[in-house]
C-alpha cells in the first residue's frame, strides 16, 4: 500500500484497509515522512509495518522520492492510495496490478484551498507548479492517468461517480469503538467538562471543515446556555508539501491560535487513535461541519463513522453522502449557515431522549453497513476481481 505522506491526515484512509487486509495477508505501507514522523495518532499501532522513505519536495529533489517508493513496491498488488505523484504514479510505474484508492477530489481541493481573484494568488498559484508535485497542473495531469488503474476504490459516492470504481466509505472498527466499554469521565474530568454539554469536533480545524461557522454557532448557544462547551481534538501543527504551505497565507493557522480564547472552547492536539472512543464517549453531539464547495462535496471522513459506532448524534452539513447516510440517525444542516448549525446543535443539546434514539440507530447503521469487517469483505472482493 503506497501513502503519498505518512506524517499526515492521509494515512488515516490507508490505516485501516492495512489493518483488515493484514489480518490475513503480508502488508507493507510505504510512502514518504517527514521530521514529524509517522502520523501521531496512529504511529503507536505495530501491527502495521511501515517502510517511510525521506521526503523531498522541491524539484528536481523529489524525483528521488518517486524512485525511492517505486523501489520498495515489491507486493503482488498494489493499493495506491490518492492519484498523487508521490503515491499512484510510482505504483503505475512498477507495471503490477495497482488498485487506485481515492478519498478526494486532489486538484479541486488545490483550487478551493488555494486561488482567489487576487492576481499575486493566481501568480503564486502557477508558478508553484514548477517546484512541487502537489500542485494543481500536476494533480489533473495525474488524474488523467486514472483511467491505468486496474481498479478503483472510492470513499464517497460522489467521486464514484465522477471516477467509478467500488464505493468502500471509511468505517471503524465497531468491536473497538463500542459504547459499551468507554464513559468518557476521564476526558471530562481531563478538560474539566464535568457538567458541560459537550459538542466535539475530531480533527484539524482547518477553514473549509467550516470551523468558523461551528465557533460563531457555540459562542451563539453560549448566550442561552452557558454549559454548552466546544472540545476541538486534532489540532496538529504538521504543514502541507514544501513551497504550498506559502499559499495558506496562514488563514488555517491563524483559526487555531485564537481559538483557545474564545469562552467555551477547549483545543487539543493530536492524541493517539486509541483514545478516539473515549472522547467521543465525553461527547454529547458531534458535528462536521463541511462548507460547501466542489472538493467538501467530494469527502466523506471517518470522523463521522466513529461517532455512529458509538452511538453518538451527528450534527453535519448538505453535502457527499451525508443526508442518505444520515437518513433517521443524525441531523444534516444547509451548509454556510451559523444559524442552521445553532438549530441543528440546540435541538440535541435540549433533547437527551432524541440524542439516545439517533444514537442507538447511528450504531445499528455502522455496524451493518460501514464496519471493518464489511470494507474487509468489500476489499477482498475488488483485489479477486484482478
């Protein structure tokens, strides 16, 4: 399994597919990493064997790092995750059977995240192109190439669509992330939520996860409801490939450092995978607030799956999959809407009978539909089809 950074989010869509598959067959996960090293949250688990290779990122340095990953790339089939330079390109490179794993729509991401009207953001838009493999031009030219793949997986139907392949969203382990067996007293009493009507968001907040919408929401709930608290988890400090990082002009970052001062909000930082249940167990809603452009409307994360397996309600916005998955077992707002998110969180915060009804069902629906063991089955079954 090719990971096109093992230091970041991204190796948390490759995570599990290495555990499932590895329960019965030899996996290695290669990829570049930074100084950081292996991504925190999920750098503890040894039963994943990692082979990381340095990361170079500006040209014409990070021709070393395709043949450094293509090198290693010695399996029977391999599952490249994102159509990425650093990690599909190598796998078609090698001529073996390659399986293209994709949970985002790459090059829009890029245009969403990074250009404006702003005519020095259109300059530095293309001229970054000629020093990094994660730029735009580079993406689609990599997207073109999808088509080589011997098959294709996609985490949400909208890029099935758009891609085709086999729609395989990004479940937990639902025998791990059982309500059954976690409290959530030892995050509130950690954080001092004890009392509190805890809204939790998993994962960094960054502008397009419509963080912003989700502070002016709390800090509305707070002028009826004191109690109500924002816990923020995954607040990392790892930053994107080489000279992109020049493009975020520091808006993501600059949410995150004022944060923490806002009344009602608690910001954490990376903690193990392990402890995911235990937060979440401390929660009394989650939300995932996506905004609404092309590339939100192209995710689908796994920060919604764990709340659903154990048992929480789910406060989320109008776009991929949400309202089908969500049908009867969460609430889905317009997206852009502080107001539409005050409605949406209110009406849990004040009802615990509805959040146990739309908890119990959420579970019920992973378990069936969204666990490991159906993306094992699912996997297994694209793998056989080679």
């Amino acid at each position: 399994m090719t990971c096109t950074d093992l230091s970041r989010n991204s190796l948390l869509r490759v995570y599990p597919f290495a555990k499932v598959i590895g329960e019965e067959h030899e996996v290695e996960v290669v990829g570049p990493v930074k100084k950081l090293g292996i991504y925190p949250p999920v750098r503890n688990d040894k039963d994943v064997k990692y082979v990381s290779l340095p990361t170079r990122t500006v040209f014409p340095f990070y021709l070393k790092t395709l043949r450094d990953v293509k090198s290693k790339l010695d399996g029977d089939i391999i599952h490249a995750f994102k159509p990425t330079f650093q990690s599909f390109l190598p796998a078609l490179m090698k001529k073996k059977k390659v399986v293209l794993d994709i949970d985002d729509w790459e090059s829009q991401y890029v245009v969403d995240a990074f250009l404006s009207a702003n005519p020095l953001d259109v300059a530095k838009f293309c001229l970054v192109d000629a020093y990094v493999p994660e730029s735009y031009f580079v993406k689609k030219i990599i997207e073109k190439q999808i088509a080589k793949a011997n098959a294709v997986i996609t985490s949400s139907k909208t890029l099935q669509r758009k891609f085709g392949g086999t729609w395989i969203p990004t479940g937990p382990s639902t025998e791990y992330f059982n309500p059954e067996n976690f409290n959530g007293k030892k995050i509130r009493e950690e954080f001092g939520l004890q009392g509190k009507k805890v809204v939790l968001f998993m994962g960094r907040p960054k502008l397009h996860k419509g963080m912003g919408e989700l502070v002016s929401a709390i800090q509305k709930l707070r002028e009826r409801d004191e109690s109500v608290h924002l816990l923020i988890v995954g607040a990392g400090k790892d930053v994107p490939y080489g000279l992109m990082k020049y493009l975020k002009k520091g808006k993501d970052s600059t949410y995150v450092n004022n944060l923490s001062s806002k009344d009602g909000v608690t910001v954490e930082g990376y903690r193990d995978h392990k402890e995911m249940p235990e937060f979440l167990a401390a929660a009394d809603v989650v939300c995932v607030p996506h905004r609404n452009t092309l590339s939100a409307n192209a995710q689908l994360p796994i920060k919604i799956f764990e709340p659903m397996a154990m048992q929480k309600p789910v406060v989320t916005t109008n776009t991929t999959d949400m309202k089908e998955i969500f049908a009867g077992c969460g609430t889905v707002v317009r997206p852009d809407s502080v107001q539409a998110l005050v409605e949406g969180i209110r009406e849990y915060v004040e009802d615990k009978e509805l959040r146990l009804k739309h908890g119990r069902k959420a579970r019920k629906e992973c378990v069936e539909k969204y666990s490991w063991k159906i993306m094992k089955r699912k996997t297994e079954a694209v793998y056989e089809s080679l």
